[in-house]
C-alpha cells in the first residue's frame, strides 16, 4: 500500500458510526487524498457521523453504492463489518484496485510498541484493564486505547512516538484482514475462543482463523504471547507455531489471579506469577479472570505487581458490560447489553449467586442459543425473550422447566421483569443476540434499558 496518499482518490466502503471509517476520512483527508465515502445508509441515519467529517473535503455517496467508484478509483478502505464475497469489493479486485481497512493503515505506520486483544469474550474489559493499568502506574511514554474500543487512533499517528504503548481490541472482522500486512502486535491476548459471528465467516473454522491472526506473524524469539488457561487454544497454537519460546497461561488459584509460562524453547525459563490482595469493583469471576489476562500483560511490559494491582483495584468497568445502572425497591438492575453472544451472556448470568430475572434474545447471527437458553431455565425465575430469537428462545426455556415469555419491545420485558422482581432480586439485561433487529446497535439497547430502569414504576 502507497505510503504517500496526496492526490491519490481514495474510496471509504462504510462511514459507520463507531469511529473506524471516520478516522480513516479525517486521515486520509489529511494526507491530501481525494476521499470519497460511500455508504448503504442514508444521510439521516449518519448525522453523528457525517457531522464528524463535515470540515473535510470529502464527496458523499450516501444511501447506496455504486460499482464505477470501486472500479474507478486508486484504493479501498473497507469498513470491517463488510464481508469478503461483497460485490462491489469483487469489483475492486477485478480492476487490481488494492483495499485495505483502518486497522491496517494504522499498524503499518505505527512506531509504538503494540499490545493486541482479541477473543469472543472479554476483550472490551481486558483492553480497559490493560489501558487503565498503564494510565495509571509510572513507565516510560504515553499510554494510547483504542481499535476496536474508542476512537480510531489513525489520527494520532503523528504524536505516537516509538517509547509509547498502543493498546488495541482487535475484533474477528479487524483481524480477517491484517495478514494482508502481514501484522502481529508486540503482546497477543486471546482470552478464549467460541462460536461467534458465523453469519459474517461463514464457520466456525473461519472465524476462529481470523481470531489466530493475532498471533500468526509474532516474532517468537520476541514476543509474548498471553493466552487463556483452554487446552484448545494451547492446540490451536501448536498449529501456528511449534517453536514460539513460551506461552503465557493466565487464570485464576481459586480467587487469585495467576499466570505460568509455558516453555516450548530452551531460550525462555518457566515462571509463575500470583497476584495477591485484589480488589475489584466489577462483579464476576470472569473479571477476575480478565484482570489476570491484564495483570500478565502490565508483567510482560515490566510493571511492578504492586504498583498493577493498586491500579486495577480503581477500575470501574464498561459501559454496557454488567454495569449495575440502578436499584429501585431493593431490586438491582444491570445492563450487559454488549453481551451479544451466548457465552457472554452465560458468563454474565454466573456472576450473580441470588435470584434474577433476565431478558434474553434479539438478532439471530447463527450461534446456538441452546446452552443459554437452558441455563436461563435453570438459573432465573422468569425470562424476558424479544426479538427475532425471541420464540425459539421461549420454548428451550419452557421445554427445560423454566418460565419465559416473548415480548414485542424492550419496555413491555423491563416492565414485565418489574412486576415480578422482588427485594433482593437482580434484573439483568444480557441478551445473547445482536440488536439489529430492534435497535440500531447494542449501545442504543443498553441505553433504553438503563433508562427504564432508572424509571420509577
């Protein structure tokens, strides 16, 4: 890919509304390119984004594509969302026009080492963790977050020196493509692998490739590799590399957090870490598990423990990641609207130990609901289902002797779960779907869902 863009005509396949196209506009609007955006939705559903790039000019293409500006044009920044097999990417590489994404631009230029994380589960807090461990302990450079969590980093490209540490989540759709760069980051963290995405990939083959892809250009005699405690990804491994010098295997000695390293070369000694006296103020062993991926990291780039746990014990969590968003009547009400897999969301409902009520369902992206399904008959006194799984979901839960019923709306579920919560009850929003279906992404979801339920009945 070109390293200078000026007069270059540069089509940008996706504005969205997260940051990643718009960073690669107001970049490439800054290296003099000649930047067209072209994206299926209309302007109205675009006014925060297209208000972000209103200074630039830029030519709009809006409500539509079309093939002449992938065919007639110098390169392709794709959003990564848009899978392979589109048409009008088909049409770009038929007419030798190179594509590229966000992402790539920006690891190929980036000076900085690189701390990369990626999995189904997780990756949002261990980055947060991660980022807020290095925020807040003394080392060298500034810390800079971002990738798939909060804003595109291409933009800041120039005021990245080579002594500071990038922080990234990395998502399947964002790791796909990187081998077109041939990029792996300094520290990998895969925090585990299951079914997610399958309507983008196609399989589970597919998407648990494009996940390996954090690891798959290391350099092993350089790079720390940090993994879940999961003799699957240890196989997965083995498949990329059989001489990498070590592995780091985090988890958790009942309540503490731990890592070994796992020798594989005669260059690299075995050691393990226990992390003693944390204190967290998310909920759920998971999070334990999270701040032992994070803890290994802030190890692998020589922060003292100490000075790593003080600093973890003042992290506050996510939005829309089992974030406890009201108590009304003695009934607590958390919003895990980013929970859009089944094991997010049977990871969320096994941080709670009291009775809860849940809402459950929305968009179908091929996962097998099953296991949630048959948990939440198990666990929860009553679940809300919605949305296009809403049905199916209804009757697992039933068939397993559980009480479930379908609602139209996110409203009608909260005030349903209302009426039957008790003091000492939680309500908990984690749905296991997408929520395309009903809302424009899963931020709007967590939004409604909050402000419900910080409405007095």
């Amino acid at each position: 890919m070109t390293s200078d863009w000026s007069g270059k005509r540069v089509t940008v396949m996706g504005l969205g509304r997260f940051g990643g196209g718009i960073g690669a506009v107001r970049w490439l609007a800054t290296q003099g390119a000649e930047v067209l955006v072209t994206d299926r939705a209309p302007a109205d559903r675009l006014r925060d984004a297209l208000s972000r790039i209103a200074d630039l000019d830029v030519r709009l293409r809006l409500g539509r594509h079309e093939e002449r500006d992938f065919r007639d044009t110098d390169a392709v920044v794709v959003n990564p969302a848009v899978p392979d097999d589109n048409p009008f990417l088909a049409a770009a590489r038929d007419a030798g026009v190179p594509i590229t994404t966000e992402i790539n631009l920006f690891v190929e230029r980036c000076r900085a080492r690189t701390v990369g994380i990626t999995g189904s589960v997780g990756k949002s807090t261990v980055t947060a963790m991660v980022g807020h461990i290095l925020q807040n302990t003394p080392h060298p450079g500034h810390t800079w977050v971002g990738g798939n969590l909060g804003r595109s980093l291409l933009e800041a490209l120039d005021e990245i020196a080579p002594g500071d540490t990038v922080v990234l989540e990395l998502s399947s759709f964002q790791l796909a493509r990187t081998p077109a760069v041939r990029w792996s980051p300094r520290v990998a963290v895969l925090t585990n692998i299951s079914p997610n995405h399958l309507d983008w990939h196609g399989t589970f083959a597919a998407y648990l490739a494009a996940k390996m892809n954090i690891v798959r250009y290391q350099d092993p005699a350089r790079d720390a590799i940090v993994a879940g405690d999961d003799p699957d990804l240890r196989r997965h491994f083995d498949l990329i590399f059989g001489d990498i010098a070590g592995i780091w295997r985090y988890g958790l000695d009942g309540d503490v957090p731990r890592a070994q390293m796992q020798t594989l070369g005669s260059d690299c000694d075995n050691r393990r870490l226990r992390w003693q006296g944390l204190s967290l103020a998310v909920p759920g062993r998971h999070n334990r598990e999270n701040a032992a991926a994070a803890l290994t990291v802030a190890h692998c780039l020589d922060i003292p423990p100490d000075d790593a746990v003080a600093a973890l014990a003042t992290f506050p969590g996510l939005p829309h990641r089992l974030q406890r968003v009201a108590e009304i009547d003695g009934v607590a009400y958390y919003n895990d609207s980013k929970a859009t897999t089944p094991a997010a969301a049977i990871t969320a409902i096994n941080s709670f130990d009291g009775p809860l009520l849940l809402i459950l369902g929305g968009y179908d992206k091929g996962s097998d609901l099953t296991p949630v399904a048959e948990l939440a008959a198990r666990r929860t006194r009553f679940t809300a289902c919605l949305g296009n799984t809403g049905a199916g979901l209804v009757a697992t839960i039933r068939n397993a002797g559980g009480s479930a019923e379908i609602f139209d709306t996110l409203a009608d579920a909260v005030a349903a779960c209302r009426e039957r919560a008790e003091a000492g009850d939680v309500v908990l929003l984690s749905p296991a779907c997408a929520s395309w279906d009903m809302f424009d992404d899963y931020r709007a979801r967590g939004d409604q869902f909050t402000q419900l339920a910080r409405t007095p009945r």
